[in-house]
C-alpha cells in the first residue's frame, strides 16, 4: 500500500483507512471524501470518534467487530452532515481492519437534515413510481450481494367505513399519520426494526413496506409485527379515536419469488388468506395455500389444464426401508406443481380440482413416464433391486388402456414391471370385478399391489384374504401417533399382526420418531418409510446420493436411523 503514488491515493473516491480494533487508526491510505482533505498517513493515531459523532463511531465499532469476529467482509452505514456513508470492513490480521467510506447524498424526501440520525420527514405516499424503481433496484442488489429483503402490505380493515363516514381526506390523515410512526420507530433505534425502510400507498386501504437487508425471514415477521402494533395503535382525530385493525401480508426475496410482481402478489395473497381464517388482525406470511387461493377459480383451473399439457410438474420420491434387510427396497412419488409465479404447489392444494377437471388420468401417465425414466437412470448406476412405488387412482384404473400403459413406460427404458408397485386404496379395490382383475394381471407380471391406509377403514377378514393384494400400509394417521396414543398403538400393533397372519408384507408409512420405530420392529414390522429416513429427494438427488455411495449399490444411507 506504501508504494501507491501521492497523485494516485489523491485520486480515491473513497476515504479508506486502516483501523485497529479499538478505533485507533492506523493510517489512512488515501481519498478525500467525508471533509477529510489530508495527505495520506495524516490521520494517523486519530481516534475515529474525534472524526466522526458519537453514534457514527459507535456504528464503525460495530462493524470492526463484526468483521474481525467472522473474519469476513462486514458492510453498513451510518448518516452525517446530510449524507449517507456507506462502510465496507474487511478483516486485515487478528487485530485490524481496512475501512472504505462513500459519502452518498441523503434521499431527502425520506429523511430530514440530521448529524447524527435517520430522522424521518413528511413522506410522499402517492409516488408509486419512484417506490417501484426502488423496490427494482433493492432486488437487483440484494441479488447480487446474496442478502434477503422483505415487502410487507399492510391493509387497514376499517379504513373504507371511516373514509365513508368522515371522507377521503380523513382516511389519508390517518394512514400518513400510521407511515409517520413507523418512521419514528425505524429511526429511534429502540425497537428491532430495519432502518432502511421505503413505503408507497397502493390503494386507499393498503400500504407497501420495503424492508432491505433483513438477516432471515423470522427477522422479517419480527419487524412486520412491530409495525404492526405501531400502526394498530388508536389514533385520536377530529375528537374521536380511532383504530385501523391491520392485517400484514409478509413475502420476502428470495424465498418467496425473484420478481416484484411475483413477491406482490404473494403478500396480496397471504392477506386473503388471513381473511379466509378469520384472522382480522395479524402478521400473515405467505404460503402455497395463501399464493393458489388467491388464484381465481376459473384461473386456476385454466392455469391446471395448461401445467398438464406443460407438464409443469416435478416429483420427489421417499424412500421406503426393510427393516430387516436394513436398504432402501423402493422408492415412494411425491408430486408438486411447479406453479411459474406462485412456485411449489403442495398436492393437497390442486388434486382435488384434477380430479373435478378430470385431468387426473393424463397426470397419472406422466407421472407413470416420468417416474420410470427415473428408476431406470438408478439402475444405471447399480441400483437395481430398488423398486417404484406408484399411486394407482380411479380414473388410471377406468382407462381402457391400463395395463397397456404400464407395460408401455417400464418397456420404454428397458426395466422389467417385477420393479414397480402399485398402491391402492380400499375405494377404488371397491369399484367392480374390473379393477381387481386389472391388479390380478399387473401380479402375474410381477408388479405388486399394496392397500393403502391399512387401519382407517374397516374391512372384513374373510374379505381381505380374497383380495387380490402382497401387502397393506398401515395408514400414517396412527403410525405417527402410536408411541403417545394409546388406541393408535393398538390400532397399529393390531395392523402387524393381520399382516403377519394373512402373510402379507407390512410397511408402517409416517414413521417419524425412534421410539415409534422400536415398537413397529418389536411387534414384527417388515418395512417403513417417513420423515425418520430422510424427506422425499428429487431424481438428481437420488442419483447424487447413488454416486456418494458407490461402494454400496443401494444407496441405503438412509438405513442408520433404523440402528
């Protein structure tokens, strides 16, 4: 650094110093920016208080340590003579840091003149514009420095009623009076909250907060709570008080979506939500549930008919474990809808209205492709007595070309139906002659059949040796009850013991907990799967786990919770 010529430091646009922990600086290698107009090295044994107001050192303390306790680049700023400094610390040793300071003119129409803090001034809720840039440019940089950030719409339930009764200009006092608190609070400093907040009125009963440089999503929802009680607070106005009864809608980048657009609508949508369960006044984040009901219907089911003929899905598959062998013997399919701007989509959410559209059979031929390509890619790498586990659904079962179907997918990638299951529950076994004459030929061709949700309906004995079935799964309702609940255990225990009499496979799905496993591996359980051994792994991350594990061709990693 002591090579650099004088003309050279003089040139820096930024102030960059070296500091040592205690704030004694060490030298300032060059720039004149921030009033420091000194040679390079000047500044030397100054204190960064004896430049700098209070609070201003205390927020370059805090970044000092910081960077010097993470031993990483550590970033902030702080406000002075009517300009915003921007602070970069980069660790230099065990004891020292370098400093970089950028002098940035204050947003004005945000912050009024202050030497020592973000105090806020009349801001213009109407430009929408200029709140919209913002919301862009804060993306485009929380991308590319990997930080968070978070939108939060609140909309005041009873704003509408007061604006009728005593008039529009009534109702926008009383919501720039709310922006006003939550303004106060950002720069008193006494409450969690960010101090980078931009905010913009959408409509006459909502109002946009942008929230930058959040550290976590809970910090988000810690913040949109606070705001919330600010602005809840009864508001005194022409001698009367008045409360506006919030409700928050929460989305934040990335977790919840990369566009703006995409980020609004979801805070939009938790909003509805929270109305939907009669929350009338609360902190709503967004979900899958909150983004898909926000849809319109005649949207949804026009957006389901165009993500089947896309096939705007993805599947995940959950392993299943025998407990004696102690290895993944097949493969379970999960489904999601990957919904281009509401993103994942739970199946609970859209199966339903697929099964009233009718969509249900064409769904489950894609999933029968798409899952059998996926085995098929296992088997490459040696993982071939592993089978796929598949639901079989009443509208597959009514197709006139089933059994064509399923031999077609496994043919077509070269694997034999000996690897595939069918599971099926006690409806669709109900449907006719037709059905089980379907699942006695998928047996003689080696596939075999499993009744689901063993335990929830009642079946007679006598019937259930006359099914055309190699196994049942006892229903996950009580698997993941039965080491608190007394009638779950016995429901369960009774369950093995049928199984075991009628010798048909066993397979306890939701296992969740050890203890719930001891006691299945106790009464003689043969196999389980659930959130015990591992969530459900999309294809790459089989084939991921099927290369970590080489030397064992079953890739049964997941067996170690089973001891």
């Amino acid at each position: 650094m002591t090579d650099l010529s004088d003309t050279f430091i003089k040139a820096l646009p930024d102030l960059t110093l070296v500091v040592r922990r205690d704030g004694l600086i060490m030298s300032n290698i060059g720039g004149r920016e921030l009033g420091v107009d000194k040679s390079p090295g000047a500044l030397s044994g100054t204190m960064l208080r004896d430049l700098w107001t209070t609070e201003g050192a205390a927020q370059l303390a805090k970044l000092i340590h910081r960077a010097l306790k993470a031993r990483a680049q550590a970033e902030g700023r702080f406000y002075h003579d009517n300009r915003r400094i921007d602070v970069r610390v980069h660790p230099l040793g065990i004891d020292r840091v370098l400093m970089v300071m950028r002098a940035l003119p204050v947003d004005t129409h945000l912050y009024a003149d202050s030497a020592s803090a973000e105090i806020p001034s009349v801001y213009d809720t109407t430009d929408c514009a200029a709140f919209s840039r913002r919301f862009c440019d804060a993306i485009a940089t929380a991308r590319l420095r990997e930080t968070q950030l978070a939108l939060a719409i609140i909309h005041f339930n009873d704003l509408p009623a007061i604006g009728s009764a005593l008039g529009a200009s009534a109702g926008q006092m009383l919501v720039v009076g709310a922006l006003e608190r939550i303004y106060t609070l950002a720069a008193s400093g006494k409450l969690n909250l960010p101090r980078k907040l931009r905010t913009s009125q959408l409509e006459s009963d909502q109002v946009a907060v942008l929230m930058e440089e959040i550290s976590s999503h809970e910090a988000a929802a810690r913040a949109a709570e606070v705001i919330r009680r600010a602005v809840a607070k009864a508001v005194e106005l022409d001698g009367h008080r008045y409360e506006l009864n919030p409700v928050i809608g929460l989305a934040v980048f990335p977790v919840d979506g990369h566009e703006p657009e995409i980020l609004l609508d979801r805070a939009r949508g938790a909003i509805l939500e929270a109305h939907r369960s009669g929350l009338q006044s609360q902190v709503a984040a967004c979900s899958d549930t909150a983004a898909v009901r926000a849809i319109p219907a005649a949207d949804l089911e026009r957006e389901l008919r165009w993500a089947v003929e896309r096939e705007q899905f993805a599947l995940e598959y959950a392993s299943i474990i025998d407990l004696i062998a102690r290895r993944t013997v097949a493969i379970a399919t999960s489904l999601k809808w990957i919904h281009p701007m509401c993103g994942p989509v739970a199946p609970d959410q859209f199966m339903p209205l697929l099964d009233t559209l009718e969509l249900r059979a064409s769904l489950d031929r894609w999933i029968l492709r798409r899952g059998c390509r996926d085995l098929a890619d296992l088997s490459e790498r040696g993982n071939t007595r592993v089978s796929l586990a598949l639901k079989l659904t009443r509208q597959s079962a009514d197709s006139a070309t089933f059994i064509e179907d399923i031999a077609s997918a496994a043919t077509a990638v070269g694997i034999g139906l000996a690897r595939l299951d069918v599971d099926v529950d006690l409806k669709t076994l109900a449907g006719g002659t037709r059905i089980r004459g379907l699942l006695r030929e998928l047996r003689n061709s080696g596939s075999r059949v499993f009744l689901e949700d063993f335990g929830a309906d009642g079946i007679a004995l006598a019937r259930l040796r006359s099914l055309p079935i190699d196994g049942v799964k006892i229903c996950p309702t009580f698997v993941g009850r039965l080491d608190k609940d007394a009638a779950a255990r016995a429901v369960c225990k009774a369950a093995v013991s049928i199984a075991r009499a009628f010798d048909l496979k066993c397979v306890a799905a939701g296992v969740a907990a050890r203890s719930q496993l001891e006691l299945l591996q106790e009464w003689g359980c043969e196999q389980a799967t659930g959130p015990l051994f591992g969530l459900p792994r999309s294809a790459r991350e089989l084939r991921l786990a099927a290369y970590a594990n080489a030397s064992d061709p079953q890739f049964d990693a997941a067996t170690i919770a089973a001891g």
